[in-house]
C-alpha cells in the first residue's frame, strides 16, 4: 500500500523538510546532538568510538536526505536505470569518502577540532565494510562511485554478509584466518524491515494444462526463506546525485522461532530454523579466482537474485509500463558468474508468473542482461552439478534444459552435423555428474559479454568462449577495460599531491576529468614543482615506514627504495617469483665487498595479501616470505640493504596508506593469467612506476605512459602454452640462478626446509605450470635495470611525473561512460547543483 500524504497536509511537510547542513556550526550541533541523544552520552564520556560515530550519524542524516531527493528525481524522470548485481562490494571506509565527495571534509575537520578531536582520529575508528574479496569486488566499488558521480540512475545490489572477509593475522609465520564481524556499529545502512521478500528453495514442479490449453508450470513446496533490505546511501563526488547499494539479510520465514517447538520443550531446535536460514547471508566465501562448488554457495547466489530480481520487477511493475518495454527501462549487469541466475529467474517470472510466452520473455531477457567475465582461469569457471540443482531449484533447471535446448537447436541450425560443436557448447556438461556450465548461460542469456582488459578481451574471444563467437558473431563481445576512482585513489589516499596536482591544474576538475592530469606534463622538467612532487612521495614513505614500525617492529629506512607487492596471494600472480628474486638479492649482497654494496640502492620488499583459508601453497608463500624476513631483516651484514616486509590483514583502508609510498610495485602475473589488474593502476596514479609483465591491463598502461616509464619483463602470453608444453614433454632445466635460490632454501637458511618442498616441488618436478623458471632471468635482470634508473632520482622523477599526467584513461569514470554507451544504452540524469552540497572547494 502506498501511504503517500494528502495534498492539503504536504505545507507541513514541505516547511520542515531535513535540510542538509553545510556550515561548521551546524555540523558541530548534529554532532553535539547525536552524542547526547542518539548515544546518550555526553562531553564527559565522548570518546573517539563516540565521536566517529557521532560524525558519521551527521553525514548519514546528510546523505540519506539528498539519497531521498535522488530517488524522488530518478522515479519522477522515469529513465532507464542500471542495476550492478555483484555478490562482493568492497566499500572500505565510508566517513572520509562520504566527506570528501560532499565537499565538506574542511568543515568536519574544524568542527570536531573545537570539539576536541583530531579528523584523522576519528577517521581511523571506522571498520572497513570488507564485502569482498579481491579486484573484482573493490572494482564494484570504484563503479558505484563512478556512476553516482556521473549521474547515472544506478543502483548496486549485494548481500549483506554478517562476515566480511576474514582478518589475517600471522603468527610464527603463518597465515591464521579470524572471523570478520564487522556489523557491531554500522551507521551507514539504513534497514528497510518495511522490504521483505520471500524467496523459495527446494520443492517440486507441477505441470498441467489450463483451460486454454496452455502449459502450466508451478513450483510449490519446499521452504521459504525472508530477505530483508538494507540500504547504504553511496553519494558521488560534487554532485547532489546520491545513489542505492541495496543489500540483503536472510531470515528465517516463520518470524522468531517455531512456538509449537518451544512450548512443547523442544527450545534448541526451535531456533534451528531461524539459524539455518540466517546462515545464507552469514559469510562472504573468501576465495579469489577460485570456485568450490559448495550448496551454500548456490543459496546465497539464488536468494540475492530472487529478492534483486523481484525487487525491480516490483519497481517496473508500478510503472504500468508493457514488459516489452522492460529492457527500454531496465539494464542488469552480471559481475561475473555469480548472479547469472537472474537469467532464468527473469524468465521464470515472465513465464510462469506474468503468463508470457517462451519467445516474448526470452527476447526481454537477452536485451536486459550483460556479462562481464574476470578471468579465463579454469578452475575460477563455475559450474554446478546438475543434481544438486535439481534439489535446490527444482523448476530452474528445467528451465535452464529448455533454454539450452532452444541454444543448441540454433547451433544445429547454423553447424549442421556439427556434433562436437554441439558437445562444446551445451550449457549442460555431460560428465559424471552432469553439471550446469555458468559462464555459457551467460553468454547465451546477454545481449553483450565483456572482458576486463584488451588482452583479457581477446583471450576469452580466442580461448573459452571462441565457439561463441562463431555462434553469435564478434559483436556481441566487447572490453571495457578497468579503471579505479581517482576520489578515493588520489584525493582521499594522497591529499598532499592531490592538492598540489589542484595547484597547477586549476583545482579539482581533474577528479572528474582525469584527462586533466595531462596538463602535468608540462611541468615533468620543472625543478621547482619535481622537488615538491619529491617531497610528498618522501612524507608518503614516512607514513608508511612509521606504520611498518609499528605494526611489525621493524625500522625502515624511508631513502630506500620501496618495492611493494599487495593483492591476493595465489600462485599466478607469483608472489613466489618476487620472494625468490629476494633471496637472489640477499645471496648477491652477501657475497658483495663493502665497496660494492656501498653503491648498491637499499631496498624495502613490502608484502601484503590473503591467502584463500584452503589454499595451501599460497599460504606456505606467505610462510616463506616472513620467514626470510626473519633472516635477512637481523642478518648486519645486510643492515638496511635489503629489509622484507609481510604487512598483516591487506585490506582497503591499509592499501589508502600503502598505495602513495611505493617506488615500485610488482605485477609480475604469468602473461595471460591477470585479466586486468586494478593496484597497478592506483600506484601508478600516486607517482609510483611498475615492474610487470605483459598482463591484463599493464599493456595499456605501457601504451598510455610509454614504454621507458614502466620495466617490463618475461615470456609472451602468446608463448606461454608452448612453454608449458615443453616443460612436460620436452625437457625441463632450471635457471641456475632460481637452482641457487632452492639451495639456500633446502639448506635450512629460513627454517625447515620441509615446510617449502611442495612450493619449490611445484617448479622442479611438477611442470611450473606458472613459468617462474623461465621468467627468472629477464626478472632478475629488470630489477637491476630498476636499481639503476633509481640511482638517477632526477630522471626517476619525472618518469612519475610524465606517468601520473597520462593516466586519465584509467579512470572508472571512463569506464562508465562505456558501459552505459556500448552496453546499457543509459543517460545520466543531470542535476543542478543547488541545494545543500557543500560550498567548499
Ligand atoms: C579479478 C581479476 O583477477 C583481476 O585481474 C581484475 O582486475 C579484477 O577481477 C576486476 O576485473 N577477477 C576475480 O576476482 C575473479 O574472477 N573472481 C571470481 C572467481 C570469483
């Protein structure tokens, strides 16, 4: 029921609307307010927990006005709107980025001065929102940014795990996973127990025919689960526009607890239910590129699109509008895999709920939907089995079976005889078990699929979708290569060149036009701008080096040159390479005069990344790295020629402080295993250079900055498979520099050799499938190249300089902008800027 206020009542309304504060003094009041009311406490027991939540209150109340006024303009212009469904939105920290977009980090910051705190205090009390786990969910982000900041009707649908990402702690050495709860006090959602949907598992379908003779399916039994909203405001950047992350809780349907069970005794298994079914949304699975198959799994990914997918039908629905005009109002893009059940869950809906024929819905379904794949890894490909499908959603799978039994008929049509092809495309694998292929229902159920790079494009065209193309011609394949937000990359992670940037650029418009960065090259030989640029990354480096002190008790030498590698930890991004080639480094300075190390450049390696909780090797990496740390890090021979560093718990928050103080940073990726990267991007972005492969998305940036701003090394993705190929049929002979490294290591140097077998195993006698062999020279050499060019601090400099001035491509404003051209076919609805965004900068 809408329960919308009569016309002659709305002048009461109207008078004492929220409006939105904007000056020092009015934030102060809600501050004051929200301590003494909302907290009940007072200025005798505020302390920083307090006060950040007290600021935080104030920016939501603020948020969550202009968030009402945005959706108020988006459902009276009535326009087409974007929904991104993404099982992973890693947010990070929401008070700076929500002051910093609204243009009143200045005024907070005066205002919690005069009420006796420190901004950066305050700031630093936030939890980060960890709804993911690696690139693909921090892109998610970046894109939510990007599209409130363009204006963009676009809303993200998620799920609002009770655990992020677990936190990593290390202790011995290893990788130790502890649970993430992160929800304790989370000011920024807003739960919406007035949006409930039911979503159905289990069950069975029955089929009749109606009195017209028409086919009817219905899925009945089975249990109903409740997903509860929560809405988190995500404001844009100098634009009132302030847009819906909608997240979903799951609930046991029958409220509390079963009192039949409990009145008669049975109290523990009376909440069972309720457990079992909250148990959905509980936990964010934490692997990376990586998919286990788990029925859980299947349940969180089918109760976010149910509710996702009944929430904007229910939206279109009050429009009156025919459904052919569905796709005209309605763009879903899937992020990755994951929600590829909103393609059979549209069309179930227009079929067996909405009385559509098959043809009708199937047009309307292919029109709304878009893939972006992430990886061409294989075992990152989901596919479920088919009797666990048939269990769970019962009426989907038959579906599912017509869909690919009318896919393969056109096949047969196009490729008559072509049984192979049939066997290859089939989104039904027919293995023992059968198993539903995701990424081939996608594809089939898309009107566009996209790759996250160039060469990640042509790779899924080439490789695993090539078939595909055959079928549907090239078109309907396209890339949108990555980007990240320079709001929360620049502005917020490095305030100091953002400003300076600001200074020469003529103030911020480079944030919303990163191209604007170009107009630094003129000053990549002006002495007195390269000393200033210096001087931040050195005050950068500062903070980092004081972080590292105190989070690991080692002393770092700020002058050295900061080698850093963060991400996940997994053997093709080969974080091993990068800790061999220091153990290769630690060798050479032992062996080095003092004469000769006295001209050697001192280097800080700086580790930071999860391992997945059940991969092994990536956590015996972990292990090796800390444990060379313990070595070299007291060797005195070595002193502050070489210190290596495992940051504990990599998270977003710790990269806004890592990012600014790099040197270089390492994506060092077997070529053709990164589809893009998106850390390259942010170091490169805050005047850091690169030491990588020709990977994903390196490969633009090289085209973007030129080639004498970034060390590249190794073999050729177009070569990795015939390398591969030798290893396993021809023969297999180790660089002898990368044999030394294994010496050292089997002669106990960093403890148990024992514990590293299956790591230097995996090279030696199982194949190297990752090529760390063979990429041991070139990597080796280039990070000579990389100590010499260092040696030249003027030369150094201004390669940042020239870098930084050509990264505007990389902006996910550009990104955007092409997904709403090529694939959505979206407007931005423009606002004026006006009422209530804050007048600063
Ligand atoms: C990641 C890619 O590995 C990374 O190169 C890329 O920058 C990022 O996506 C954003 O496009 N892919 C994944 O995280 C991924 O495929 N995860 C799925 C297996 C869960």
């Amino acid at each position: 029921v809408e329960a919308s206020i009569p016309e002659p009542q709305r002048d009461a309304w109207k008078k004492f609307q929220a409006k939105p504060f904007v000056s020092k003094d009015d934030f102060e009041k809600e501050v004051v307010r929200h301590v003494e009311t909302t907290l009940a406490r007072s200025m005798f027991n505020c302390d920083e927990t307090a006060a950040y939540a007290a600021a935080s209150l104030a920016f939501r109340d603020r948020l969550i006005t202009e968030w009402n006024r945005t959706q108020q303009r988006q459902t009276f212009a009535d326009t087409k709107r974007v929904y991104y469904l993404s099982l992973e939105f890693l947010m990070g920290r929401a008070l700076d980025n929500a002051m910093l977009n609204v243009g009143l980090k200045n005024v907070a910051k005066e205002g919690l001065s005069e009420l006796g705190f420190r901004i950066e205090d305050i700031i630093n009390q936030e939890h980060d929102a960890a709804l993911g786990n690696g690139g693909l969910g921090r892109l998610a982000a970046c894109f939510l940014d990007s599209m409130a900041s363009l204006n963009f009707p676009a809303w993200g649908y998620g799920l609002r795990y009770k655990y992020g990402i677990f936190k990593q702690e290390i202790v011995d050495g290893y990788q130790v996973e502890v649970p993430d709860y992160w929800l304790d006090f989370n000011p920024w959602e807003f739960p919406r127990h007035d949006i409930v949907v039911d979503v159905q598992f289990y069950g069975g379908v029955r089929k009749y025919q109606d009195e017209v003779g028409k086919n009817v399916a219905v899925w009945e039994g089975g249990e109903i689960v409740k997903a509860t909203a929560y809405d988190v405001p995500i404001p844009g950047f100098d634009t009132p526009t302030t847009n819906n992350m909608r997240l979903w809780s799951s609930k046991a349907a029958s409220g509390e607890f079963d009192f039949q069970k409990f009145n008669s005794g049975d109290y523990e298994s009376s909440v069972a239910d309720q457990q079992r079914a909250e148990t959905i949304s509980a936990v964010l699975y934490p692997n990376d590129n990586l998919d286990r198959g788990k029925e859980l799994r299947l349940k969180q990914q089918y109760f976010w699109v149910a509710a996702s997918l009944y929430d904007i039908v229910r939206r279109f629905k009050k429009s009156k509008r025919a459904w052919s005009e569905f796709p005209d109002q309605i763009a879903i893009q899937l992020n990755d895999t994951h929600p590829t059940l909103a393609i059979v869950e549209l069309q179930r809906i227009l079929i067996d709920m909405e009385g559509l024929d098959w043809d009708e819905a199937w047009t309307i379904v292919t029109n709304t939907f878009g893939y972006t794949n992430h990886t061409v890894l294989p075992e990152a490909l989901e596919k479920w089995s088919v009797p666990l499908f048939q269990n769970l959603l019962p009426r989907h799978l038959q579906i599912i079976y017509d869909i690919n039994m009318f896919f393969l008929q056109s096949v047969e049509r196009k490729f008559p005889g072509d049984r192979d092809m049939l066997a290859r495309v089939s989104i039904i694998e027919e293995s023992q078990p059968k198993m539903v292929r995701m990424a081939f229902l996608a594809i089939v159920g898309s009107h566009k699929v996209n790759g996250v790079a160039e060469l990640h494009s042509d790779l899924i065209k080439t490789t695993i979708f090539k078939d595909f193309v055959k079928i549907f011609g090239p078109d309907k394949f396209t890339n949108v290569t990555n980007g990240i937000t320079p709001r929360r990359w620049l502005h917020q992670a490095n305030p100091r060149l953002s400003e300076l940037i600001a200074s020469k650029t003529g103030g911020l418009g480079f944030l919303k036009d990163l191209n604007v960065l170009n107009e630094l090259e003129k000053f990549a030989d002006d002495k007195a701008f390269k000393k200033e640029w210096a001087e931040i990354k050195y005050a950068n480096k500062v903070r980092l080096a004081k972080y590292i002190k105190s989070t690991t008790g080692v002393t770092v030498n700020p002058a050295a040159l900061f080698d850093i590698q963060v991400k996940r930890i997994h053997e093709y991004k080969r974080q091993q390479l990068n800790i061999f080639g220091v153990i290769h480094r630690y060798l050479t300075i032992k062996a080095m005069t003092p004469e000769q190390r006295k001209k050697l450049a001192p280097r800080v390696s700086i580790f930071g990344g999860k391992a997945a909780p059940g991969y092994w090797m990536a956590k015996t990496i972990i292990h090796l790295i800390n444990n060379v740390g313990a070595v070299v890090n007291k060797d005195p021979d070595v002193g502050d020629l070489l210190k290596v560093i495992f940051l504990e718990d990599y998270n977003v928050s710790k990269a806004e402080i890592i990012t600014p103080a790099s040197d270089v940073s390492e994506h060092i990726s077997t070529a053709g295993t990164e589809a893009s990267g998106t850390s390259n991007m942010k170091f490169v972005l805050n005047g850091g250079l690169i030491i990588g492969t020709c990977d994903g998305a390196n490969i633009e940036i090289t085209r973007e900055i030129g080639e004498n701003n970034i060390f590249l090394f190794g073999n050729l993705a177009e070569d990795v498979e015939d390398l591969r190929h030798t290893h396993n049929y021809g023969s297999h002979t180790l660089d002898p520099d990368l044999v030394k490294v294994f010496d050292l290591i089997k002669s106990n140097a960093f403890g148990d050799a024992g514990a590293f077998g299956a790591l230097t195993g995996s090279i030696e006698d199982h194949g190297d499938y990752y090529l760390v062999s063979d990429d041991f020279h070139s990597y080796i050499q280039t990070q000579t190249l990389v100590d010499e060019a260092y040696k030249n601090q003027e030369e150094w400099i201004t390669k940042t300089i020239l870098s930084v001035a050509r990264m505007g491509f990389f902006s996910s404003d550009r990104c955007i902008n092409e997904y709403a051209e090529m694939i959505w076919n979206v407007e931005p609805l423009p606002v004026e800027k006006g009422s209530g965004l804050g007048k600063e900068e």
